[in-house]
C-alpha cells in the first residue's frame, strides 16, 4: 500500500468509527480533532459546519464544548475532511486517538475501531518520537 492510501486510511477508519459511535462518543472524538485547530481551519472544513458549531456559540476553538445535537449534525462526509485536515496540521492528534478510543469498551468490538487502533500503534512505532510536544492530550 503506498503513502498516499495510507494516509486515506486514517481518514475513513475514523469517520466509520464516529459513525457508529454513540453521541457521547461522537462529542468526545470531535472536541479531540478540533482542539488543535485555530479558526481559519474551523472556517474551511466541512462548509464551515465546525466553525459554526464553535465559533456561532461563542466558545472559541480551544475550549469547544460539543453538545449532542450539534455531534448529530455532523455528518460522516465531514468527519473524514475534518481528519484529512488534522492530519495534515497535528501528527500528535491522530496518534493520539489511540489513548481516547482505548478509554471507550462499548467501541471495543468495533471493527473499524480494531483496524483503527491497529494502524495507529504501527504507525507511531515508525515514526521519530515525539521532541516538543505540542499537544497534549490530556488537559
């Protein structure tokens, strides 16, 4: 598989995963994609469906707090260029999925969430650690 299939895969193996996530699930998933975004990036993915969502409430990128109905407005098609982007912006968000869908048991039986984890672990042992770190996961 070349780098550039690779680089598709992640992509839709998180949108399948949202996908059949629970909307609790869906929150927590879009509140750790968009948290290393700033607003140009909430205004150019997805028609602006994240901007809105953040920025139309008054919240701001870094402190979006997703509710239900708004994780249900979101659809599959967004997710995937919200990912495609977050790829490109912060390589410690996507490895750090890992950690978040790790803490989820009810996505443990979840194929695409097993392919998912699979490739993130073999992705990250083949990259260079991490020196700055950038985000951080945690807070």
């Amino acid at each position: 598989m070349t780098t550039n299939h690779l680089t598709e895969l992640v992509p839709a193996l998180v949108a399948k995963v949202y996908e059949e996530s629970s909307p609790l699930m869906r929150r927590h998933l879009l509140e750790h994609l968009l948290k290393p975004l700033g607003v140009l990036s909430l205004a150019a993915i997805a028609n602006g469906v994240f901007a809105s969502i953040t920025l139309g409430k008054g919240w701001g990128w870094s402190t979006a707090h997703i509710s239900s109905e708004d994780a249900q407005r979101v659809k599959t098609g967004d997710v995937l260029a919200l990912v495609h982007h977050v790829q490109q912006v912060s390589v410690q968000a996507i490895d750090s999925l890992s950690h978040l869908l790790a803490s989820a048991p009810v996505l443990a039986g979840s194929t695409a969430t097993a392919v998912l984890l699979a490739f993130l672990a073999k992705q990250a042992t083949h990259r260079a650690p991490w020196v700055d770190n950038d985000f951080d996961p945690i807070e």
